[in-house]
C-alpha cells in the first residue's frame, strides 16, 4: 500500500522559510520510501513568510518597498496582496520591516527597535487601495508596542515637555499623552485584522517582556526597564481611552505590536489559525494523509502556546493520525509537547557544532533526519506480528 505523507512544517526562524523545510523533508521521505505518496504544506503563522505565503496560497502578487527597519537603517521589505475575490485585501508581514532577523546580533537591544517601518507598510496599503488589511504578528525584534507603527500613521505620543518620544520601548518610559487627532483618516475606513498568537499578553508575569525579552537580546536589567515602559504605556492608554491593555489577548504580540493595532489603529486581534489555516486546507488534505511530519526551529516550553507543530498535531490527532516533528533544536522540557499530539520528536542536529553551521546545514539535516524516520517506520512495519 501507498504511504500517503504530509509534510506540514514551519520555517526555521532566521535560517529557512517553511518551504524550504517542507522540501527538505520530503526529499528524505522519498530516499527512505520511494514509492510514498508525499504532499508538502508549508506553513505560517503570521511570522516570517507569511505575505509571500498568503499571496501564493490565493493566487495573489507581491511587491517590494523601502521601508525603516528596526534599527532605524532602510530595509527592503515585501508587500503581499490576496487573489482571487479578495484582491484588495493587503497583506503586512511585521518580520519584513521590524523582524528579529533584521536586527544585527551586535544591535540587539530591543530597548532601542522600532516598528515604525510597519506602519510604513500599512500606509503603502492604504495608498494602493487597501479596502482590509492583514497584519502577521511574529517573529519581531522589536518592544516597542507598536508605537513607531503608530507614530508614522501619524498618531502623537508625547512626553510631558508635548515632545514626540524617542524611538523605541525606552520611548515608553517617557510617555505622558497620546493624541490621535492627526492619524491618518483612512484608517477609519479600512478594516484592519492583526494575525496574532491571542496567548501573548501585555504586562504582568506573562508579559511578553519577561517572556521573549531575552530572546531579543534584553539582559536582566533590559528586561525590567521594558516591564516598567509597558507599564507606563498601558497606564497611558487606559488614560486616553478608557481601556486596560495590560492583560489583553493578542495585546502582547510581537514585542506589544498587538496592542497598538488594536488601541491606535482599531485593529481587530484574531487567532492566527482561524484566519490562516482555511486559506492553506489543512484540515483537508490531513484527511488524505497516513502520517505527518511537521517541524520547527526550536521544540521546547513554548511549543505548546499556539506554534505550528502543535496545531497540525492537535488537528492530525482529531483524524488518529501518527504525527513526527522536527526541530533543529530542542529544549526542556520538549517532552510536554507528546500531551498535545506529536508523538515522536527529533533534533535534526546530528552533532556538536556552532549555530552558524548548524543554520547552513539545516537542508541536509531535516532530510537525514526524515530519512532516519522513514527508516524507523520502515522497520517498524516488517517487524513480525506476535
């Protein structure tokens, strides 16, 4: 019988884009099993790929704008636009203009970053006719909760001098006021649908400065200076607008981009899933599977809170379907993610090595390592039936 395989992974963060993944999978599928039957879904999340693998999934186009980047420098960053019936709905990726790839590791100090070149890309939708806008909330170098977005929207953020504030969280910390007289006017016409993980919150010990802080560079004493600036932001939003952000779901996105979506531009905070999953008929082709793989950069605690493998393995067990993850590493404790659906995970890191090999052998390693559970499945079929 034919093995039907869907290869259904992520990208890995700052090394490849999950096509490149699903690709690589497949080949080691095909070394091991030949005559397998394999289909590759690669996948996003609202993170890096995500505008070029909405307009490919609808039949939609691209475009490439200047825009600023996190560290202030000018970044080419794309522009995605939906096919099909919905050819004025734009697609903004926040890893394009304000992602932690675009961070130099020797500039990591997301005190500093800014997102205002995503605001540059929402204004560049709204130019070209934008009637709905997507905004995919990931895989960000930035905390600066969205007010250099806002701020090239033309919304005012003032210290107590009435001065607009420096650049970045550490502008936060300054924040008296907030004025959106002069934001621009469009918005109120556009509807704006931030792609987001609704588990992130703003503030408190969950907040997304404590919780992904030090993975954009923040040390311990970075990460409290951004507790006490999110703080102050949040205690000047609920002044202006009669809201408490602080534990808001989806507030917390993308360094606290999903708060100022939401409170600055009226953005409305949805679950990535629900709105990109039907785009990519996941549910369907896992009816036509047998096995799944599924893969990300890294496997550990945070797995289970609303990344790729889990969602493909909470929906591949509701059809009894064996699922493999791979990961090009893995932490403690990884093994939590067996209580949500994989049954078996693997590091395709085969030895010892400094990141920076790792990340250039990553192709080579995702097929060894599919191939390795080819094999593994393989031997498990021939073995004798007691």
């Amino acid at each position: 019988m034919t093995l039907r395989v869907l290869v259904a992974p992520s990208g890995y963060k700052e090394c490849l884009e999950a096509d490149r993944v699903a690709d690589a999978i497949a080949v080691g599928v095909v070394r091991a099993m030949p005559d397998a039957r394999v289909t590759t879904l690669p996948l996003v999340d609202g993170g890096e790929g995500f505008a070029q693998a909405m307009a490919v999934a609808t039949g939609g186009r691209t475009e490439r704008l200047g825009v600023t980047g996190p560290v202030g420098q000018p970044v080419e960053a794309v522009l995605g636009w939906l096919g099909g019936d919905a050819t004025r709905t734009a697609v903004v990726e926040m890893a394009q203009a304000a992602g932690l790839r675009l961070v130099p590791s020797d500039a990591r100090d997301p005190m500093k970053t800014t997102t205002r070149g995503v605001g540059e890309l929402v204004g560049a939708a709204l130019d070209r006719g934008a009637d709905r806008i997507l905004v995919g909330c990931g895989d960000s170098g930035t905390n600066d909760g969205g007010a250099g977005m806002a701020q090239a929207l033309g919304v005012k953020l003032l210290d107590a001098d009435g001065r607009d504030i420096r650049p970045g969280c550490e502008g936060l910390a300054d924040l008296v006021s907030v004025d959106i007289g002069g934001r621009d006017p469009r918005l109120d016409t556009v509807r704006i649908e931030a792609i987001c993980n609704i588990t992130n919150v703003l503030c408190g010990p969950r907040g997304v400065a404590r919780v992904f802080g030090p993975q954009k560079g923040a040390s311990p004493d970075i990460v409290e200076r951004m507790v006490a600036a999110l703080d102050t932001y949040a205690a000047a939003l609920e002044t202006a607008f009669q809201i408490d952000v602080r534990q808001m779901p989806g507030g917390g996105a993308s360094g606290g981009l999903g708060t100022g979506l939401r409170v600055l531009l009226g953005a409305e905070l949805r679950s990535r899933y629900d709105v990109v999953l039907p785009y990519f008929d996941l549910d369907r082709r896992l009816a036509e599977a047998d096995l799944v793989f599924t893969a990300e950069g890294g496997i550990d605690l945070q797995t289970p809170n609303g990344k790729i493998p889990v969602e493909v393995a909470r929906r591949a067990k509701l059809l009894g379907l064996p699922v493999f993850a791979l990961a090009g590493a893995v932490g403690d404790p990884a093994r939590i993610v067996y209580e949500h659906g994989v049954d078996a995970f693997f590091s395709t890191a085969m030895r010892p090595c400094p990141m920076e090999m790792a990340m250039a052998e990553a192709e080579t390693q995702l097929a060894l390592g599919a191939e390795n559970v080819m094999r593994t499945v393989l031997a498990g079929r021939a073995m004798p039936r007691g």
